[in-house]
C-alpha cells in the first residue's frame, strides 16, 4: 500500500509510521517540519499543513490510504474550535487529493464505561484532558456525518504510551476495554500494530474502533 501519514512525528504518528514499513508499505511522513521521523527506504519525509487543504491534496494525491495522527492544541486554550478546523480543513484535502480511505488516531475519553457514561463524564477524570477529550468526541460526531469518505477512528485505551509491540491485544467498538481489575491501557506500539491491521483490512468502515489489552 501507499500510505501518507499526517503528524508523522508525534509519539503515535511515528509508530504507526514504523510498523507500517516494517510491513513493506511505501510510507509519506507528512509534518509541518518535513522532518524524518524514521531513516527507512521505505519512508520519504514531506513538509505540509494539515490547515491547508491544497498542501493535503498534493501530498495525498495517488495514496492508498491516508493516516491522520494530528492532535488538538496543547497550549492550554480551548482546542475544540481550532481542533473541528484543522480536520475539516484536512478532509477536504483528502477529497481534492482523490483519496476515500482514511483512518484517523481518534480519543479514549468518548468511549462508554459499564454505566453507559462516557470515560469523560465519570467521576476522577482528569481535568486537565477534558478539553482534548470532548475534541476528539466533536469529531467523532463530525465523521458520522462523512458519507463520501472510507473513514475508521481508531481509540486507544485510557492509558497509551510507549512500550513493548507484543502483539497480543483486543479490538472493539464504542466500549471502554478493560482487564479483570478494570484498568484501560494499551502500548503506543501495539495500537499502531492494531491501526495498520485496520489499514490493510478495511474492518470497520465508517466506525469507531477501540484497542486495548
């Protein structure tokens, strides 16, 4: 496969990057820096602005499939606005580019608990991600209402961060995974070995997934 990954340098972004070649698909790394995230034969670097949707089209036109590993502001503003901007500007140079196939690094905190609530809503959430979280859960909503394109959101548990790639891991839908004493997590490679199978296999289209142990 041909496949252009935006946010290529962030933490999962790189992974998913990584195991993408190490299956022998010809990867774009899409930044605003064009930075490498990886020195692959299989991998060429490619400075562009997910904000600019003829900067998307150029780089996309002729993939297979397009990733998206781009994340909300960080600054401490509310990224919901800005963060709905950036993915409909990104959409759209997915259309202009000619691509139907794009999968995107989505949020955990949408996802429902036992109780049916959201993680966000429950109780101990962490303030400080709230504003990310309901940003990922406005494009969830906004992807719902995308009939043109082949999209699948892929969650993460509760809890990701690098580690080991084991290969053992469980896939679901809109529920919260979690182990025998409730806790949600997942190594940021193991989700990108779990996003790259969804890649090649095309098993929830237009649908969240969500990975975990």
């Amino acid at each position: 496969m041909n496949i252009v990954v935006f946010g290529a340098t962030g933490m999962i972004g790189r992974r998913i990057a990584a195991e993408a070649v190490r299956r022998g698909h010809h990867v774009v790394a899409a930044s605003r820096s064009g930075a490498a995230p990886l020195d692959h034969a299989l991998l060429t670097a490619a400075a562009a602005d997910a904000n600019a949707p003829e900067q998307v089209a150029d780089v996309v036109r002729g993939a297979d499939a397009v990733v998206s590993a781009l994340v909300p502001p960080r600054d401490g503003s509310d990224p919901r606005k800005p963060f709905a901007a950036l993915n409909e500007a990104f959409l759209e140079g997915v259309r202009r580019g000619g691509v139907r196939r794009v999968a995107l690094v989505g949020g955990a905190g949408s996802l429902r608990t036992d109780g049916g609530a959201r993680l966000m809503d429950a109780p101990g959430f962490p303030a400080e991600y709230q504003g990310e979280a309901l940003a990922h859960a406005d494009l969830l909503d906004a992807l719902a209402e995308v009939a043109d394109l082949e999209w699948t959101s892929v969650s993460p548990a509760a809890m990701i961060a690098p580690g080991e790639r084991t290969g053992v891991f469980r896939t679901g839908g809109d529920q919260l995974i979690t182990d025998a004493d409730g806790n949600s997590a997942i190594s940021a490679e193991d989700f990108a070995l779990a996003f790259v199978d969804e890649l090649e296999q095309a098993a929830h289209p237009r649908a969240r997934m969500s990975v975990a142990y």
